[in-house]
C-alpha cells in the first residue's frame, strides 16, 4: 500500500471503538480510555474541611517542626505520639472538621529511593480509595528537593489511583472518582512532565489490560490510527504483503498460524516543530505486540497462556512513550515500531526445525515457536534500523528466564554500549522503576551456533535464555548503532508495583521517558555516525 493510501484511511477511520466477534457477547465499547482526569491546583493556604482526604509526606526520623506546617498540626502531632513511627510508616485519623477529613501521614526515610517514595505513596493512596475520595489534598514537609520529589511520588501515586481500567461488568451503580487534587506546597512541581508521564503510564496499562477479542490485529490498528491522529504522528501499517516485499519471515512465520488477517507493524514518527522535515529519527522505540501466545506448535499449558493477552506490553510502552513525547512536545525526533501479531495454532502455523530468512538476510533455525517474540523483534529490529536511528531501544515480556532471575520487581536491560546500559540503570534509579543491567558478552554467541542456518533461535536448554534472547536480537541490530533491551518482566506483577495498585503496572513508560528527557541519553551518542 502507498504512502498516500495509508494516509487517505487514516482519515476514513472516524472512531476509537470496535464490536466484538459475533458470539463475544460484548458490547461494543471505546478502545481507547476516557478522557477524564481531575483537575491539578496548587494552594498555599486550604481549610481542610474543603477536602475528603489530606495525604502528607514527612521526614523519618520525625521533626516537630514538619508536623507543626501541617493544618490542625496537634491532630498529627496526637496520631503520631500513639505509637513510635517507623520508615515507611502509613498512620491515618479524622480530622476534627464537618467534612471529617480523612488524613493520612506517610513517614520517608532521608535516603530514600524513588521506588521507595512511589511505594510510600501507592499505601498512602491505597489507605485514602477507601473513602473514595472526591476532592484530595497533597502534602510534603522538608527541604526544596526533598519536597518536590514526594509531591510528584504522590500525586502520580493519585493519577495511577483514579485511572479505571477496562471493565465489562453489568453494574449501573456510579462510581466516585477522584475529581481534584490540590497541591499544597510551593516548591515549582513540573506537573505538565508528570501528567504526561501518569497518562502514558495509564495508556500502557489500559492497553496491557484489553482482552484478546477486544485488542486484536483490527483492533490495535484502529487504536493506533486514532493515537496518531490525535497527537499529529505520522503512521505507515506494513501489512503482510508489504512484509513479504520487505523479506520480513521471521515475522511471517509467526504470523502464519492466524486464523484471521491482519497482522503487520506499524510504523510511527513524532517529529518536533522545529526540525519537523528531519528524516533520520534520533531515538527508534520497538515493542513487542503479541496480541495472545498460545506457544504455538509448543502449545503452552493452561497456566502458562492463561494471561498471554499481556504479551503485547512492550508495544503499549513504546506506543505510550511516543504519545507522551508528543503531548510534551519533547525536542527529539522519534519513531515507534510496533510489532502486532498473534501467536496462534493451526494449519499453517510455523514449526521448529524450519529456516527462514529475516529482514536483514539472517537464517534462523527455529527450535521453539513459544520463542515467537524474538521472531517478530528480529525483523522490527532489522526494519527499524533501516532508517539509520541514532539510537534503538525495544521492550518486550520476552523471557521467563528474566522473571525467575529478578522475579516481577525489577527489569532486566542489555546493551551493546557499556555506557548506555549504565545510563538505563541510571534512570530506572531515578524514575523508581528499577533495572538490572545483564552481561552481554559475546561468548554467549557460541549456544546460538546453528549446522544448517546462521543462527539458531533459541537453545534447547532454558538457562540464561534471556542472555541468549539479546544474543540473538544484536544479529538484526544494524553494526555501530547504540542499542538496548527491556526485557519487562515487570510489565505484570499480583498486588500491582510500587505506586500502580493493579496487577498490570505499565512499567517502562517512566523509565523510557527519564531516560531520553531527564538523562537526556542521547548526548552520550551524538558523535557517532
């Protein structure tokens, strides 16, 4: 399809909503979130009885002095002479007001971590939803640092809290949703960076949360469409025949097996306004987009495909991540590549010991086809890099050999450049999701040799399959381009992460957005090429 083409149906697509498959018994419903969000104001003076509840951040060891800046400070003073407090201590009263303000008080320790404080204000959060609050009030006592980092730990603790996910329940009941947060320290708190960084947090959660009948290849493509419509990307869909031409079977392969059309990758391009014309991207974000795995031929067992609609999140990170550039108008030219295909079982569908050719003119023996994500990644990458980005960073739930190594508390990052993998542990210190730096050594390569192809896809034993995994995505990286990997074992994790109550946490937009606005990585590169 031509450029031209791609462009006309984009403007032919006039809705974000998508009716399920006849016998899906849904209602057809919005694909993409609501609009709603509650209004952020800043006061230095507010009676409390104006609020449902009042949520304080103090320093541990406690200081007079903090409790004394807080409205009706013996009430605090009372709640926390109860019991000796702790770090990371939540205490929660009523205040003595007609409204009964619920306040709560959440203790941080002086070395704290960013995960630390996000932590803090997801139980502090937690404790206040029981009220359903309505109206809240955001507070912090401390020096000028000190404070503006448990403000933003709070209020994106408050923006991930009043984000409701998918649902299809029969319920005519209305809820109440928070509607105002009031900010109750002057301390020049970024709020447009850290809403745009909640509401991408947010859409990568929504999509994650999406069920497979609901988020199929159809399906995401519209989302897509409207995304970039909505926020002036440019959008090109290679669809199936385009990835023919483009010698994209290793995609194909995994393709294969669909019962319906459909799949492709999308390509899309944020171009600031200064510099719009610019044709090289500096950063090209690639995600993993496999709408459901059922392992393939290696079929999975019932627990093991039970959540494998999730197994698109790496797509939803770098998709979020290219809108909340956008939204901020972030002066950095860059590219999304998202890979969006099932994973599916039948007569047509790949099986091991089959060769076929990537992008890049790589072979690939297949071993495995649950090992489908590298598959569609190799060609994304090989295609990616066709357009000569500076740098190109992917994220995939790529392995459970990353979950058993880190379990679903960290991520594990890899990197063709030392300093890039230290720049990624960097920012996953910084934004409070946090990253385990990998070996990738080249010696890895020696499990990967194939008889019959250049590379095999994966080893038949699984230890260190998530060193291998990267082992094997560098042969689709074009030489002498900066390269790292996500594995996002942290995309899902039961209770939710840090300051995100939900067992779908949208982990990688923090971490991709203070890498490339707060640790600026691309300064590290400029030179090169």
């Amino acid at each position: 399809m031509s450029n031209d083409g791609e462009r006309r149906q984009v403007k032919q697509v006039r809705s974000g909503s998508v009716r399920a498959r006849a016998g899906g018994g849904v209602r057809e419903r919005a694909l993409l979130p609501a609009a709603h969000a509650p209004d952020i104001v800043s006061a230095t003076r507010l009676d409390p009885a104006a609020l449902d509840a009042l949520l304080a951040i103090v320093p541990y060891p406690p200081r007079p002095a903090a409790l004394r800046r807080l409205p009706e400070s013996a009430r605090w003073r009372e709640l926390e002479a109860q019991t000796p407090p702790r770090a990371g201590t939540v205490r929660s009263t009523v205040l003595a007001n007609r409204r009964h303000t619920l306040a709560v008080l959440g203790y941080l320790a002086s070395d704290a971590s960013a995960f630390e404080r996000l932590a803090l204000a997801g139980r502090m959060l937690k404790e206040a939803a029981a009220r359903a609050p309505q109206v809240i009030g955001l507070a912090a006592a401390g020096p000028a640092s000190v404070t503006r980092a448990a403000l933003e730990a709070l209020l994106a603790a408050a923006l991930a809290h009043a984000f409701a996910l998918p649902s299809w329940r029969a319920t005519t009941r209305t809820e109440r949703r928070l509607r105002r947060v009031v900010l109750l320290n002057d301390v020049a708190l970024d709020t447009r960076y850290t809403v745009a960084v909640a509401r991408g947090t947010n859409l990568a959660r929504w999509l994650t949360a999406l069920p497979p009948n609901i988020l199929d290849a159809r399906g995401y493509r519209r989302i897509i469409v409207t995304l970039a419509r909505a926020h002036g990307l440019t959008l090109r869909w290679l669809d199936e025949r385009a990835l023919r031409r483009a010698g994209a079977n290793a995609f194909l392969a995994v393709a294969a097996g669909n019962a319906e059309g459909g799949a492709g990758i999308a390509h899309l391009r944020y171009r600031p306004a200064r510099g719009r014309r610019a044709a090289r991207p500096e950063v090209a974000l690639i995600g993993k987009g496999i709408l459901f795995d059922t392992g393939g031929v290696n079929l999975k067992t019932h627990r093991s495909m039970l959540d494998m609609h999730t197994d698109m999140a790496g797509s939803a990170v770098a998709l979020a991540t290219l809108v909340a550039l956008a939204e901020l108008r972030a002066p950095i030219a860059a590219d999304a590549w998202l890979a969006i295909t099932e994973n599916r079982i039948g007569p047509h569908a790949y099986r091991p010991q089959e060769v076929v050719r990537a992008a890049n003119g790589v072979t690939i023996q297949v071993i495995h086809t649950d090992a489908e994500g590298r598959m569609v990644l190799a060609d994304t990458l090989a295609l990616a890099g066709r357009t000569r980005p500076r740098l190109m960073i992917d994220f995939a739930t790529l392995t459970g050999a990353c979950v058993y190594a880190l379990t679903e508390r960290m991520s594990g990052v890899f990197s063709n450049r030392p300093a890039l993998a230290a720049a990624l542990v960097e920012a996953g210190r910084a934004s409070g999701e946090r990253v385990w730096s990998f070996p990738f050594e080249a010696d890895y390569d020696a499990e990967l040799e194939s008889k019959v192809a250049d590379i095999v896809q994966c080893a038949l034993e699984g230890k260190g399959d998530h060193i291998l995994a990267t082992r094997f995505l560098a042969r689709f990286v074009p030489e002498g381009t900066p390269w790292g990997h996500v594995d996002l074992s942290s995309a899902t994790r039961s209770g939710g992460l840090a300051h995100i109550a939900t067992d779908v946490t949208g982990f990688g937009v923090r971490l991709a957005l203070e890498l490339l606005l707060k640790q600026n990585v691309r300064q590290l590169f400029e030179g090169e090429r």
